[in-house]
C-alpha cells in the first residue's frame, strides 16, 4: 500500500505536519509521526480504551481513527493535559489516592475523565462509574481510579464556584 | 538548618508513589515506545491450525514485498536449541519444549511458523500475510482427561504425572464417618496485561554487547537462558527494563519472540524491534490455570478432614514453557491451604493439549488448589450438618502447631509454614462484616423470594521466593541515595516500597531514593519480580544494606567530622545529628560522601565510597493468609451475578505501604473476578481459539465491580526476615473463585452447585433449570 498524503495535524494546540498513508491509525501517527508516545495501544481494536485522546474536546479512540480523519480538527493528548508543570487535578488526584500501579491505562483513563467532566462537571457517581467503564484497567481493580476522579471533579467544582 | 529532633518513620506509612509522576504525564516508557535509529520490525506468521504437519512455506512472494528484509522459517535458526524451563526436580520435560520456530509440527494456533522483517511494522504485517503456510491436519486432543495422544513418534502428550503423598490415606478412609466426593473444573484464563509483549534487541558491536530492551520480571536469570541459547557469554548480554504495562506472570518471560528479535539482531547488525498486537497476544502469551480435580475426602463425624485424595488433570497447552511443570506441582503442594490435613494424596496428571502453552498465573497453583479445597469444606459443611464458617473453624491450624511444617517439598525444601493466626484472623473478618446479622437479612430477603446468599473463604497464600537476593546502596556526593536491585517492576510499586525500606534504615526522607532494577549491567545477580518476593527479599537485602551504609557514615562522621561517639549520634533526614541536641551543627550524607571520594578514602585506609552490598538469603518462604467474604445476588432469568458486597482480609506481617498493599489486594481481588465469572479462553472443536479480542474474552469493567471492603492485618510477622514482611502481590486474587461459588450456592439454595469456574451467566441458567427440575 501507498500513496502517502500530506496532513496537519493540531496537538495539544501545536501544528504537525505529516506525511501518512491513509490507513494509518491516529494512534501511529501521534506515536511515531509526532513523537507524542503517551498515548498508549493497548488492544487496537476499540475496546480497552487506553489510547483515549479528546477530539474537538470529545474522548474517542485514537486506535478506531486515521489520521487523516483528524484534519482540522483539535486534538488533546496526555501530553497536553498539564498546563507547563502544573499538574491537571485529575492527575494530581491519580498520584494522591494511587490510582494506578502499572500506568499503561492511565493516560487513556486521564483523557477520558478529562473529556467528561468538562462537560458534566456535576456528574453523579453512577454515570461517572458507567462512563468509566467505558476504559479497561488490569491493576487497580477501578475503586481508586473512581475516588481519583470523584475527589479532581470535586475540587474542580469547588474551584469554580 | 533545624533539623528534625526525631527521624521520620517510613515503614508502614501510606506515602504516595515515586513511580507516578511520569506516568501521569505521558512519560511512561513501555515497549513500544522504546526505538533505535534503522531498526527493523519483526511480524510473526502463526499457525492457523491447532496439530499438522509443516508440508511447505512459501517465502517468495513475501520477500516481494516493499520493505520486506528478511523472512526466517525454522531452517534459519536451526542452530537455536528449544527454550529452556527452570530446575526443577521433575525427570523427562526436555522433549516437550517449543523451538522458537515450529520444526516438523505445529502444535496449537498462534505457534510461530516463520518470521518477516521490514522496514516499518506495516509492512512487516502486509509481508506476513503474503507467507504462504501449508499443513497437512492431523487430530488434535483439546481435553487434558481424554487418553494422551501422539507429540511425535514414541512420546505420547502426558510428559508426566506427579504424585504426593503422607499418612495413612487408605486407613483415614476405612475408618470415616463419611466422604465428600467432588468433580471441579477451573477454566483456561491469563493474566492479559494491558500492555502487549514488547521485545527490541540491539548488538553493539563495538563493545560486542547485545542488549534486549523490554525485559522484565527476571532480566538475570532471562540473560543467562538467551546467553546460552545463542552461544554467548553472559557478560556480553544485557537486558533493560523499561516500564512495563502490568506483568502478573505472563510478562517477562523468554518467548520465541524475545529469542528471535535477539538472533536477528546479531546476524542483520541491525536493531529489530516486535510489538505484539492484542490478538497475538491471547493466542501466544501464556495462558493458566485450566485443571479439572476429582477430589475426596474423608471426614469424622465432627466434619474434621482425616485425608484429601486427588487426582487431577492439568491441561499444558502443547509445549513445556519456562515454568516446567510448577504450576501442577505447586497446585498439588497447597491443596491442603490452612487446614489440618493428616493424611493426602495428589496424583497430577500433567498433560499436553493442542492449546496455547500455560505457565504461570498470579497466585499460580493457588487460585486452583484454593477454589478446589474450599468447595470441599463447603461440600464437608453440608455433610456434617455444620456451618460453613464452623467446618473452617474446626479444620483450620492453630498458632499452637506454628511454625507448621507439612512433609511435602516445595522447590526443594520441606514446606514450612512460618507464622499465623488463622482463627483471628477468621473471627476478624466475619465481625468486621457482620456475618451474623448477615444470615438473618439474608434468610428474610430469600423467603421474600430474592436469589441472595453469602460466600466464605479462608486461603493460604506463599511469598517471598527465596534462595537469595542482594542490593548494593550509594550516596552520591550530591546526597541522593540509590539501590540497586537486581529485582524487577512489574508496575506495583517495587521503587516506593524499596525506597521507604532504605529511608527509614538510613535515615533519610524517601523520595531522596532512586531505586534502580531491571538492568543486567549495574549489578550481577537477580532473580526479579515475581511469587510475591520483592518486599520480602529485596527488601530485607536493602535493609541490610542500608544498615552498614548507616554505621559506615555515623563512625566517619564521628572520628573525623564531629568529635563525638557514635552512640550520641544519630542519621535524621540526610544528616547527622547530635541526638542530644539536634540544632548543632550536623554533617551530611552528601558531605561524608566527598570525604570517601577514592582518593581521600584510600589515603586514610578506608573502602572508597558511601556506599554497600546487602545480602539476605532464606531457604523457606513466607506464608500469609486471608478471608474473603461475599455477597451475592443472581437473575434467575439471565444467570447473571450481581455482587453486593465483598471483604478481602490479609495478614501480610508487616505492611511497609498499606495503600499500595491495598491497590494490590483491591487490583487483585477485581483480577481475579474475571477468572471466576468472565474470562475463558474458549476453543472450538479443531482448536481454533474463539476469544482472540477483548470482545470475546471479557475483562471486569468498572460497572463489575463491587464495593470492595479491605482488612489489612499484621498480627503475624515472618519470623524468617528482619522486617517480618510477608508478601502481598497475589494477595486478592487467590480466594475469589472459592468465594464467589460458595455464594452462588447460598443464594440459589443448593450446596456445591457451583462446581465449574467461571460461572458464566450460561452455565449458572444451566444451573438453575436443573435446580427447577430436581428441586432439592
């Protein structure tokens, strides 16, 4: 297969340009193309969720797109989750209530709580823990990574009002 | 600066984790992230068949490829002997190991038949499939308790049988008031971390060094097997941890893969880099645990067990993997768990099936052996006319038969059973729950007709593999202290809990410890991450350490800095201190280190250095224990299993960090879940593997999870080390089959109906409508 494109893509509100084939997932393309390696592939066909990223603000699976489908549009990544050295609550909290041991699904488990509360900064405990469930974690067996996310999104609340 | 009167305490303090920085940031390193400058990328063609004979392979039109460099079969590494297992004391496995590329015969589907290398993993995969494979079928055996079928001409699919034995089981069973008699199955399920396996090998033939980056779990003991296996000197061979995406036995030890990429390495003078993806990984990483046990036992009439007789079938997949045969040997050494057991008999029939090769899993043998025996004491409960939590009570072991030594050998030395109190442990556990409340809500909610009943389990775990480990301790001159181990992470926090171990000896605030491991070139020996070990010797070994770097930096800060004896002194956060008054001038670590810099240490007669080796050795392990207990209520109409509650108790001796003891019991616990109502490796009848996604085979999610309770207890310290740690990384996991089943048949109304793990919402209908049919 051939044919590569030229694309630009907006990380973490920085330009990449690239050079992809078409059938290259996003996931590849932030890895190998711009260098971003904290988005993880951890099953490449959807489901386990570790290489959440924020597409326009919405988590989606960066291992389910291409890259070319990204064009335009304004992705977030791990990398760009911190404001320089300070540390997003959401991840400060993973740190302080041990919300991950082996750290592989951390990035996609920030992205996707990072996606969520900025639009349900209210959300209550059962859809935090559905919408969670949406990510798979082999470590902790989920109940510090939802006190994790249940204590950022009280604190971001409280920070707002 | 004032210093602190007092040295803080870090043993057994929940201290945040030095590991979680970069990982919260996108800075992990794992596998895939790890890349050389011209490396190739190796994709493996893998047998679609499950037995056949290797008729042809065509390379050709896969060499047309773009980007395709190289595509190996069998004759290509026929120099490279089969992968080794471990010593071991079991005679006739050699025949029985995998050749990193099938010769003759394939075995199972996912067997490595060739291997393509090209410039970009795409290609390699377009490549791959170009790779024509054909193999002529022949039968394949897919249950360990059908009669043993042909490996090859003259050697039939059972390499072995194990057999253990003490007392009088013939005798027990004449004179018994009467015998329980069960049928068990434990499915095929793994470990499935979240991250793939990852191999990138280099030479650098400057230095003649071959690395392999991606290692883990025991990089020394893996370094000398690839060493052999390629004809190299061990000194020339180097292995690098990285981070590593959860490790639960599976990760880290020697595949095809990790041999391959190596040898590649060496011939092309380029580095070559495998990722395996999420298929590759459910047909070819180790899958575990699948036995089938037909278990009696003979008991008075006080329901008090008298002897165990088992014989049971271990399905193997279809080659010997790196553990030998210890994950039956184990599970035919714990059978008898906690309980007094006078007379016992395990016959282990060791097989070979047309399946995935299996090895360890956390808590291996035990999460078996533990479902096995607890089924029985429910199944004794039921006969005797007792309470299940009275028939534990009345077989369990007393702190009056400790230390309890049961005349069986486990890797080589008679099972030792260090300390425990397993009767308070037991009474802890059921009143933190509140059991006895519990059977009365429970009795009212089942006569309103809700399907809900409770589960009890008591397990015996191991940890802390021995014989020995060593850590070696610097200061640097900049004050910042670093061990290094020759253990491993696995991603349970081996860098924090070293760290805290090293702080609180020496005297200095923990994060001001780096904790060096999985690297080959910065000390020589090691035995790594796995059957719970870590804390239990690693840990002891830098407690050892850290206590002569301690008197080394006291007695030179006494003769040559301070002008006091050493007994006045004292090591507070990095400094030493007057302990009579603590805001007088002090010396750093930082300082007496430049005092031992080789120069001015040599001119003085001293060893160079702030720095020392910590060696501990034991020939035994360390035993904790635990309760779980359960709540559960099943949908008559699905099969489905909802659990309300759970508690996880664990004595585990000394907690250095209870939080991270608890992530690894509450991580474990949810493990373990899978295993005992999702997760199995299914096949149809020619062998082909049906759950090779994570559609198919199903991990708990969030929404699986119960409310998980945690007893965290230390009433019973090892003995065996100087801390009294025990382990605690397969602390959840082992009890949670035995559980969730004696729960099951408390809320539907029928002892030992639960009798095959997982209880899938099919099998548990089945159940049900046989219970409709013959209501008992």
């Amino acid at each position: 297969m051939s044919g590569e494109i030229d694309i630009n893509l907006n990380v973490n509100g920085r330009n990449h340009a690239v050079r992809v084939e078409p059938r290259r997932t996003l996931v590849d393309t932030l890895r190998e193309q711009c260098g971003l390696t904290g988005t993880n592939a951890g099953c490449e066909h959807g489901v386990c969720g570790a290489c959440t990223v924020l597409l326009d603000g919405e988590p989606v699976r960066a291992c389910l797109m291409f890259a070319v489908q990204a064009q335009g549009r304004r992705l977030r990544t791990i990398e760009g989750l911190a404001e320089g050295d300070k540390l997003h609550p959401l991840q400060q909290a993973f740190i302080d209530h041990h919300g991950l041991q082996c750290g592989f699904c951390t990035p996609g488990f920030l992205m996707l709580a990072a996606g969520v509360l900025e639009r349900r900064p209210d959300i209550n405990d059962d859809d935090l823990r559905e919408v969670l469930s949406s990510n798979l974690c082999r470590c902790t067996g989920y109940k510090n990574i939802l006190k994790a996310v249940r204590a950022a999104a009280d604190q971001m609340r409280g920070a707002k009002t | 600066m004032n210093a602190p009167a007092t040295r803080q305490k870090f043993i057994g303090r929940s201290v945040t984790r030095l590991e979680d920085l970069p990982l919260v940031q996108g800075r992990g390193r794992y596998a895939a992230s790890i890349s050389f400058p011209h490396q190739l990328h190796m994709r493996v063609v893998r047998s679609a068949h499950a037995h056949g004979k290797i008729v042809s392979i065509d390379t050709a039109a896969a060499l047309a490829m773009p980007g395709c460099f190289a595509v190996w079969t069998a004759a290509d590494v026929a120099a490279i002997p089969p992968i080794e297992f471990r010593p071991t004391h079991i005679k006739g496995l050699e025949p029985y190991r995998q050749y990193v590329l099938a010769r003759e015969r394939v075995r199972y589907v996912g067997e490595p038949v060739a291997v393509v290398f090209a410039e970009d993993a795409y290609q390699a995969e377009d490549a791959a499939d170009q790779v024509v494979v054909e193999i002529a079928e022949l039968p394949v055996i897919l249950d360990a308790e059908q009669l043993p079928g042909e490996f090859e001409p003259g050697r039939d699919t059972e390499p072995t049988v194990i057999r253990k034995k003490f007392g009088d089981v013939e005798g027990a069973f004449r004179e018994a008031q009467s015998v329980v008699e069960l049928d068990l199955i434990i499915g095929r399920h793994s470990g499935v971390p979240m991250e793939t396996r990852g191999a990138i090998a280099r030479h650098d033939a400057t230095r003649d060094v071959l690395e392999l980056h991606g290692a883990t779990k025991r990089p020394h003991p893996n370094r000398d097997l690839l060493a052999k296996m390629l004809g190299r000197s061990p000194s020339s061979v180097h292995l690098y941890e990285c981070h590593i995406g959860g490790g639960f036995g599976v990760r880290g030890e020697i595949y095809p893969e990790d041999v391959l990429v190596c040898a590649a390495a060496l011939r092309f003078g380029r580095p070559v880099k495998f990722i395996e993806d999420r298929r590759e990984n459910l047909m070819a990483c180790n899958h575990s645990r699948q036995q089938r046990h037909h278990i009696r036992a003979a008991i008075d009439a006080d329901g008090r067990i008298l002897a165990l007789d088992d014989e049971f079938f271990h399905d193997q997949g279809a080659y010997i993997r790196t553990h030998g045969a210890s994950v039956a040997d184990g599970t035919a050494t714990m059978l008898a768990g906690p309980y007094n057991v006078p007379a016992y008999r395990v016959v282990a029939h060791y097989r070979l099936t047309n399946k995935t090769p299996a090895a360890t899993y956390r808590s291996p043998g035990r999460f078996e052996s533990t479902f096995v025996i607890e089924r029985v004491l429910d199944a004794i409960a039921a006969k005797a006319g007792i309470d299940r939590v009275e028939a534990r009570r009345r077989n369990l072991l007393t702190t009056r038969q400790m230390p309890y030594t049961r005349p069986l050998d486990l890797h080589g030395s008679a099972m030792m059973i260090d300390s425990g109190d397993y009767a308070l442990l037991f009474d802890k556990t059921l009143e933190r729950f509140g059991w006895a409340q519990l059977q009365r809500d429970l009795a009212q909610r089942r006569a309103a007709g809700e399907l809900v009943g409770a589960g009890v389990a008591f397990f015996l775990e191991k940890s802390g593999l021995g014989p020995v480990e060593g850590v070696r301790i610097i200061v640097d001159t900049g004050g910042t202290v670093e061990v290094v181990t020759g253990a491993a992470s696995v991603g349970q926090g081996v860098e924090t809990v070293i760290a805290q171990i090293c702080a609180d000896t020496l005297g200095v605030d923990y994060r001001r410890v780096r904790v060096t491991h999985g690297r080959t070139d910065r000390i020589d020996y090691g035995t790594g991450a796995h059957a719970a070990r870590v804390t239990v010797m690693t840990g002891s070994a830098t407690h050892i350490a850290a206590l002569k770097v301690r008197a080394k930096a006291l007695e030179i800060a006494a003769s040559d800095m301070m002008e006091a004896e050493i007994d006045a002194l004292d090591i507070v956060d990095g400094r030493v201190v007057r302990k009579d008054s603590p805001d007088s001038p002090s010396v750093s670590l930082a300082q007496i280190a430049a005092a031992l810099t080789a120069a001015s240490a040599v001119a003085k007669g001293r060893e160079p250095g702030l720095s020392a080796d910590g060696v501990f050795h034991c020939e035994h392990e360390a035993y904790p224990y635990g309760a779980h207990v359960a709540v559960v209520k099943v949908d008559a109409e699905t099969g489905g299993v909802k659990i309300e509650r759970y508690l996880a108790s664990y004595d585990i001796g000394v907690a250095v960090n209870p939080m991270l003891v608890e992530g690894q019991i509450v991580g474990s616990m949810v493990q373990g879940l899978g295993g005992a109502l999702f997760e199995e490796f299914v096949y149809d009848e020619s062998g082909t593997p049906l759950a090779v996604t994570f559609a198919d085979y199903l991990l708990p999610t969030a929404l699986d999870v119960p409310p998980v309770d945690v007893l965290l207890t230390q009433d019973a310290p090892s003995p065996l080390n100087p801390l009294g740690i025990k382990g605690g990384g397969e602390s959840g996991i082992t009890a949670v089959g035995a559980v969730i089943a004696s729960a099951i048949d408390d809320a539907i109304g029928r002892a030992g109906a639960v009798t095959q793990l997982p209880v899938t919402p099919q099998r548990l209908h089945a159940i049900l409508k046989r219970r409709q049919q013959s209501p008992q």
